[in-house]
C-alpha cells in the first residue's frame, strides 16, 4: 500500500506548484499593464513636434553660376572677387574714379562681382577702357600736351611705363636740368640734398682723402717755390 500512495503525493505537490506560480506570473503581467496603460495617458503630442509619417526628402539646392576668379581685361590679370569699380583698379593708369566712370559707361553695376559677368559684359568693359579717351574729361588723363604730338591722352596698362621711359630720355636728350639730374641719379623737384637722398652714393670725405689732398697740396707749394728761385 505504501507504494501506491507515493505517485499520488507527487501528483499533488506539482498541481500545488502550478497553481502558485500562476499567480505570480499574472500579478507580473497587471503590474505591466498598468505601466504601459499609465504611459500612454502621460504622453501628449507636442506643440510644433513634427506628424508621424514619411519625410520629406530634402531638396537639392539650387547653384548659380561660378565664379571667374580670374578675369583678363586690357592684358592685366584682375581679382574675379572683387567689385567692377575696384577690380579695374588693377589696371596701371586707373583709379578708382575713372573705375567707377567707366563701368556707369559699359551700363554695369560699379559694386557687382567681376566674376559673375557675363562675356558680353566683360567685351563692353574692355571697349570702354580701349576708348578710355573719349569717356573721361582732358583734365583727368594723365598725358596731357603730348611733348611730341600736343594731344590730350590717357595711357593705360603697359603704355605707362613706355612713355615715362620716353620721356626722361626726351628729357635727357635736350640736356636739360631735369634731365641732368635723371642722368645722375640725384632728386629733381627740388627737395634738400645736404642731408636726404644718400642712398646708392658714396657720401662723406674719409681721412685717407684728406691726408692724401694735404700731401698734393704741399708737393704744388714746393714745386710753386722751387720754380720761383
């Protein structure tokens, strides 16, 4: 009889096992439903918070022309960055205010970028430095009363330095006062030369000089007596 009562004890300790576990298992599985059903009602949609859904696919952004950074006007290379009334600044012979004249005459911005221009608007800026004679007024250029021809004209570009050159040569020529002074590298507007522009020159007497005067002079005197007896 013992060995039968064995397999029912067994029996009913594993129901009783069972059933305590059962109710832990479900405790467990309220206490999360109350936490999500308490999250749920805490959250609240946001005031400007982007709709749930597809994004928008971000748009390509649109490219202007690109920039010159290197504009070739009058056989001078100028800065694309800069603004039409300073860029034509580059050019040897024009300043800022014929810049300026000359870009109100080919019918441009003066502040716009050089390298935005469109080829027909860089011709018109060449044109316009090209009869840079017939634009600006005589007392503005700055070769007025041509030595040689007697016209009033404006050089521009490599043509300065040209007629400079033709000119202190003319000038050299002729032998004049400013001339002579070119030729020996001396100042020639009239400025102080006891104690300014003694750069390049040998300046000052040395003692040997001196010492080597005083002896010529006393051999002359010697000579001078001799001679007289």
């Amino acid at each position: 009889m013992a060995k039968k009562e064995e397999p029912t004890k067994v029996k009913e300790t594993t129901q009783e096992t069972q059933k305590k576990e059962v109710p832990q298992e479900a405790k467990k599985e309220k206490k999360h439903e109350g936490k999500g059903e308490g999250k749920e009602q805490v959250k609240k949609e946001r005031r400007g918070a982007p709709k749930e859904g597809k994004k928008e696919a971000s748009k390509p952004k649109e490219t202007g022309p690109e920039i010159r950074h290197i504009v070739r006007i009058a056989d001078t290379d100028l800065d694309g960055k800069k603004s039409v009334q300073y860029a034509l600044t580059g050019i040897k012979g024009i300043n800022r205010r014929i810049a300026e004249i000359l870009s109100i005459n080919s019918g441009l911005d003066p502040k716009a970028t050089v390298g935005y221009l469109n080829d027909a608007d860089i011709d018109r800026l060449q044109s316009s430095v090209d009869n840079i004679t017939t634009i600006i007024p005589y007392w503005m250029m700055n070769k007025q009363n041509d030595l040689m021809t007697g016209e009033d004209r404006h050089v521009v570009g490599t043509d300065v330095l040209l007629s400079l050159n033709e000119d202190l040569n003319f000038m050299k020529k002729m032998r004049s006062y400013k001339g002579m002074r070119h030729e020996r590298g001396l100042k020639v507007r009239g400025q102080r030369t006891r104690s300014t522009g003694r750069k390049g020159r040998t300046v000052g007497v040395t003692r040997a000089s001196i010492s080597a005067g005083k002896a010529k002079e006393g051999e002359k005197k010697e000579e001078k007596k001799g001679g007289g007896k």
